[in-house]
C-alpha cells in the first residue's frame, strides 16, 4: 500500500537533483525546482483528464476537478481524495491525499498520460520534491511506518 499526501507537476527538463530530505521515515534524493520551472502544464486537457477519472470504477468526480476514489484490498478499505487545477484549459497540477494500491496509483498515472508524461512528486507538508521512483519508496515507507491513522 501507498500513503501520500502530495502534489503532481510536470518535470521540467532542466530539473536538477537537490540535497537530501530527512524524514521519520528516511531519507531520500530531491530534485530541485524553481518556482518559475512549475509553469508549464501537463499536456492533457482538463476535461480529458476528468473523463479518464470518471472512467475509474469506484471514483466520483466533480466538473471543477475534485474528486474521491475508495477500494479494497486485501480487506482493507482505502481512499483516495484528490484535486486537479486547470490552467489554460490543461491540467496545471493535482493534489492527492490518502492510500490506495500500487496498481490503483498507476491508474491516477496513466489518466494523466504516465508513462509518456512523468511527472515530479512534490511532499505537501514538506515541501520537497521527489522523482517518481524515490516517491514509490517514501509512500510505502510512509504507508508502513505510520501509527498515525490520518493524514
């Protein structure tokens, strides 16, 4: 299982890695952004990418990109609430908050274009960005390491 609570961008091109990120749950490799690097939206329109989500079993979209998706696994229930931001009709970035699957994270992926688009992984709380493959690793980390049971 997958625990989150991030936002996904475009990786910008000229992304560089960063310093290290020290958490309770390790430590793990950053990239580093300017600000101005986070412009530049997904290449998915916003309308296709409520379309894609809406076509996920489970998940209830709303026209203004808010949106929640529960499942099941192994008997355990998990949910996932999450928010696109349109810019120029295109998806700008999406926060996503909760726990799901591997399987079910690949599916938020792919409805924003992954594998083709990857995009960069930023930790809400801590601000740090993240590549996608060091994300897999602090989510399940974090999914293992947490007596906490919110988010």
């Amino acid at each position: 299982m997958y625990r989150f609570h991030i936002s996904l961008h475009p990786m910008p091109i000229d992304s560089k890695e960063g310093e290290f990120f020290h958490d309770d749950y390790g430590q793990w490799s950053t990239v580093t952004l300017l600000p101005s690097m986070l412009t530049d939206p997904f290449k998915i329109f916003f309308d296709q990418y409520l379309e894609r989500l809406g076509m996920l079993d489970r998940l209830f979209v709303e026209p203004d990109g808010s949106f929640v998706w529960r499942g099941v696994h192994d008997s355990l229930e998990w949910q996932v609430d999450g928010n696109a931001v349109e810019r120029l009709q295109r998806v700008q970035m999406v926060e996503l908050k909760g726990t799901c699957t591997e399987a079910g994270f690949d599916q938020l992926l792919k409805a924003l274009e992954w594998p083709a688009t990857v995009p960069v992984v930023q930790l809400v709380r801590a601000g740090a960005f993240l590549k996608l493959s060091t994300f897999r690793l602090h989510a399940k980390a974090f999914a293992e390491g947490s007596t906490d049971k919110r988010l």
